[in-house]
C-alpha cells in the first residue's frame, strides 16, 4: 500500500501573537470579573447621586451617560476621579438600566439636564452611552448646551457580535442597523467627540475609531475594567479640558481639529 499523503505541517504561531492572545484571554476573564463587581457594587451600595454635584463657575458640568443594562453607579470609578478634580458630576437616575432605544435614553438625559438647569454640560460615557451621547448632541442641543461627548469603549460602527445573541435590546449594534445608519449620516457633530478605545474589546472586535473625532487608542485591554484604569481616566480629564474651552458646538467658528 502507498503510505498516506503528510498533510502540510501548518507554520507555527509567532511567540508574540500568541502572547498577545494570551493576554487578551487574560484580559477578557478580569473584564467580566471587573464587571460583576460594580454592578453587584451599585445593587448592594445606595450611592447619593447628589454626593458627585460641585458648582464650579465658569466650568460645565459633567453627565454621566452609561452603556446598556449599566445604571449609573457603574460609573463610580469615573465619577469619583473627576470629583476629587473639582468637576460638577451629575448622574441620570432616570435612565436606570439603560435598556431603551437610544432616541428615549436621549430624552432621559435631555429632561434631566433641562430639570437640573445646566447651561453647559459635557457627556461623559460609556459603549452605548456613547451612541445616546452623539444622538444628544445631534438631535438635542438646539441652545448648545451640550459642549461636546467623551466616549470610552463606544462601538460607533457598531459590532459584529450583536448578531450571536438575538435580543432586541442588542439589535442597534448591527453595523447596519437603522439607529447605527442615521447616527452616522450625523458626521457634523464628530468634531465634538472624544472617542476612547484600547488595544482589545472583545465587545467591539472592530473597534471604537470614528471618523472626525478625535480618537485616542490606549494599550487598555477590556470593554468594562478600562473605566477604573487610570490612564483611561487621564484622557478624560484632559478631554474635558479641552471641550470645556471650545467653541460654540454649532457656530460657524471652526475650533481645533480634535
């Protein structure tokens, strides 16, 4: 008998690219471990919203947008760090979980800041916080009271991912979804966007970079744990700077390319 053909021996894996994935499997198991511990935090913990408020004249005031079944106490490593800053934080308890469309969590937050009477804000959020965000910014700030959105880990292009589980709750993500389409046609609005991503999201396996905005790649690895890591929180409050001393969002002067 003829010995059996040998199937080609399949080059071996460089030893970085595996390290790489190795770290990335490292990553994914503390992101949902990171994860379940703020939102078991926010549950078992009643967190005063009103503990983070600091007027601060001639500063706008911070809003908390948090991503999809998070409340708002899942931002408290954030919240905390621009507190001790000297920045005015303010929470949206109305948004609870943050399981509805992205046009009705933008309504929560705009009757929020109308509510509270902010003249200026800007958006601090989280992976769809971010969606909700530029939805603001483009539908909801006809007297400009918003100044601009600081995105962490916000999936713009939307996800691939979202087509493995069949919720309705997850269908915005689709990269092509209706919601995903319209916010994109919205580019006007992506000068006033800081978005901040890292080196691997395994929610976002296509990353968080928007064109137009201004986007900040870290060497943070996780769609969750990154919100407690302080050069996640360097970045914030350096955006904050800067879109604290920008132009008029929708007037014609041109501020600098973010």
């Amino acid at each position: 008998m003829r010995p059996l053909p040998r199937r080609p021996r399949r080059p071996d894996r460089p030893a970085g690219e595996l390290s790489e994935l190795a770290a990335d499997a490292a990553a994914w198991a503390l992101d949902y471990a990171w994860a379940v511990r703020w939102q078991a935090a926010g549950l078992l913990r009643r967190a005063d919203p009103h503990a983070f408020r600091r007027r601060t004249p001639g500063r706008p005031s911070v809003v908390l947008v948090p991503g999809i079944w998070e409340r708002w106490t899942f931002l408290l490593p954030v919240a905390r760090v621009l507190h001790e800053h000297g920045w005015d934080v303010v929470p949206v308890p109305g948004l609870a979980h943050n399981s509805g469309t992205i046009e009705e969590m933008a309504r929560v937050v705009d009757d929020h800041v109308r509510r509270e009477g902010l003249e200026r804000c800007v958006l601090v959020a989280h992976s769809k916080g971010g969606l909700i965000g530029k939805q603001l910014l483009a539908h909801h700030n006809g007297t400009t009271t918003i100044r601009g959105l600081v995105a962490v880990n916000t999936p713009f292009t939307g996800s691939a991912l979202a087509r493995l589980l069949p919720l309705p709750a997850l269908r915005v993500f689709l990269p092509r979804s209706p919601e995903l389409t319209a916010l994109a046609a919205s580019r006007h609005v992506d000068r006033h966007i800081v978005s901040v991503h890292g080196r691997f999201d395994p929610h976002i396996p296509g990353g968080s970079h928007l064109e137009g905005a201004r986007n900040v790649r870290l060497g943070t690895r996780g769609h969750f744990r990154p919100l407690g890591d302080p050069r996640v929180h360097a970045v914030v409050l350096a955006a904050l700077e800067d879109l604290a001393a920008s132009r008029d969002p929708q007037g014609a002067d041109e501020p600098e390319a973010c």
